[in-house]
C-alpha cells in the first residue's frame, strides 16, 4: 500500500514545515529507516508494529540530522502518516477493477491502515484489509505472505500481487504469487532472482496490459 497507492513522500511539506531546508531529506530517510528497521527486526525476531517501526525510524532520523523535535512534533507527523495522498490515477484505477477482489495487504499495522484508507475514502474498494501484525512476521518473510493465502483461502497461483516495492515483488514472486511491479520510481528492479509478471509505471498501465 505505501508507495503503491499512497505517496510516502506527500509528508515531506509536514517535515518542511518543522525542519526547513532539512525537510525533504528527512521524509526520504525516514522511509529508508522505516523498511531498514521492518527487515531488521524480522530477521532478529524482536518484532514490534509497524506504528512504532515509524515511531523509532523519525526519532533516529531526527537525531541524526540533529534537529529539535518534542512529542508534540512527533505525534504530528506520525498523524501526517495517516493522511498521506493517494497518486494521481489510482482512485479511477480501483473503480476500474471492482470486478475483482480488491485486498489490502501491508506491512502496516490496522491503527494506520483503517484511518489512511478512510482518509482517502479509498476503503470501499477493498474486499479485504489484511496486515501482517495479525501473524507478527514482516514481509518479505514467506510466513507473511501464506498469511494473506491463509486469510483468503486460495493458492498463491490465483494472487495477482502488486507492489511498487522490488523487495516486496522479489518475495512475493519466490513465493509463488504472479506478480506487478509498480515502478514508480523508474528504477533497475534488485537482483535476487525474481522477474515480475508485469512490469508496469501506474495502475493505469497496467490495468491496459491486463485487458
């Protein structure tokens, strides 16, 4: 969902706002801090929800750029996290696809996946909302994703899983899922043995190569 459907970087004008020319490159380090601490903690085994992941990831990050910030600060922007901007395409994209089971399936927790998706008024397009936090195991981990086969009853062969993660695609695609890379980003997909089944820039793009 983060960075599928929503823009992550939308929240560096909130960062802006209370660090200046610091702003932007604490929103882009934030979110490198945040998936760096989800796959660290996966693999230590010392899971903890993906609220305070983002909690821990903006107070490192903050420290490290040497900046003042106070709970008031850090409760703002961690409130910004649950009103991030949907990209440009991707309420018509939804509407376009209601034919089929729409899920949500995140490394978030549901205190930020429930309040962003009725933000957006994006919530009724999805069938389901399925988080890894009700197994305690991040993505990329294979357990995360049998979850999501647990929960929906059905064979990974049946998925079509889209991400604009290549971490995420890679973990999905050994699994067994057929998947859609999302390329936002315009990026050189990981080398980890993985190929997408799409390989797309937008939900647009990619609902033509489906029809």
């Amino acid at each position: 969902m983060y960075g599928t459907l929503f823009d992550v970087y939308s929240i560096s004008e909130k960062c802006t706002h209370y660090f200046s020319d610091k702003g932007v490159r604490i929103s882009q380090s934030w979110r490198q801090k945040q998936l760096e601490y989800c796959f660290l903690r996966q693999i230590m085994g010392t899971y903890i929800p993906f609220h305070d992941i983002t909690k821990d990831a903006l107070q490192y990050v903050c420290a490290v750029e040497q900046v003042y910030i106070t709970e008031e600060i850090i409760t703002d922007l961690l409130q910004a996290y649950l009103k991030l901007s949907p990209f440009a395409e991707v309420k018509q994209a939804l509407e376009m696809l209601q034919s089929e089971t729409l899920v949500v399936f995140s490394n978030g927790s549901f205190n930020m996946l429930h309040p962003l998706l009725n933000h957006s008024r994006l919530a009724n397009y999805f069938r389901y909302v399925v988080s890894v936090d009700e197994i305690k195991q991040y993505k990329p981990s294979p357990l995360a994703y049998q979850h999501v086969c647990n929960r929906l009853n059905m064979h990974p062969k049946q998925i079509l899983f889209l991400s604009s993660n290549a971490w995420d695609i890679a973990g999905a695609s050994h699994f067994g899922f057929q998947t859609a890379w999302i390329n936002r980003a315009k990026t050189t997909m990981d080398l980890l043995s993985a190929t997408p089944n799409y390989m797309v820039n937008d939900l647009q793009e990619l609902i033509g190569q489906l029809t």
